[in-house]
C-alpha cells in the first residue's frame, strides 16, 4: 500500500466528535461541515480565539466544496482535496501530527 493511501484511510477514519459523538471524518455531511464551521465562527473573538477563525474558514470551505461537487460525504471528495482540507481543518495537526 503506498504512502498517500495510508495518510488518507488514517485521515478519514479519524473521529471528529459532531452531533454528540465521534465520528469518522470520512462520513461527515455537508450540513456537519455547515454547523462546525458556524460553531468556530461564533467563538471567534480577540486574542487567542483569533486562531480559531482560519479553522472555521476551512470548516466553510470544506462544506463549499462538498455542495460544489455533490459530494453527499468527505469521503467522497477526491482524495487530494480531503488531504489538504484535513491540515486546515486541524483533523492533521500543524506538523504533521493527528488529532487524537
């Protein structure tokens, strides 16, 4: 198995707790990429939580991007932009790491 196909198959099971409780990154909905990205816009303020508003972006940007190509998960999406997306979203942490 090569390395990109790793990186992706860890990317979309990783558990992003939405709806009151984890779920595979892979099976979120446009409308759970919608409501994340409200929820981090809406707790976006001064100081620290200024660091918050590029994640909401990428949160709106991921919900775009699903709607723009009818994708009725993430893990429809081309793999490509799902790994990209996961580094803004912080589902990859900055440096490589992952969100436990």
């Amino acid at each position: 198995m090569s390395e990109p196909k790793v990186v992706l198959d860890e990317i979309v099971r990783r558990g992003v707790f939405i709806r009151g409780a984890d779920r595979p990154f892979g099976e979120l909905t446009v409308e759970d990429a919608r409501t994340r990205a409200d929820e981090l816009r809406a707790a976006t303020g001064w100081g620290p939580t200024m660091r918050v508003a590029p994640v909401a972006q990428a949160w709106r940007e991921l919900a775009m991007t699903m709607e723009r190509t009818g994708s009725a998960s993430v893990s429809e999406l081309d793999p490509q932009v799902v790994v990209e997306l996961a580094h803004k979203l912080w589902i990859v942490l900055p440096g490589g790491g992952m969100m436990s």
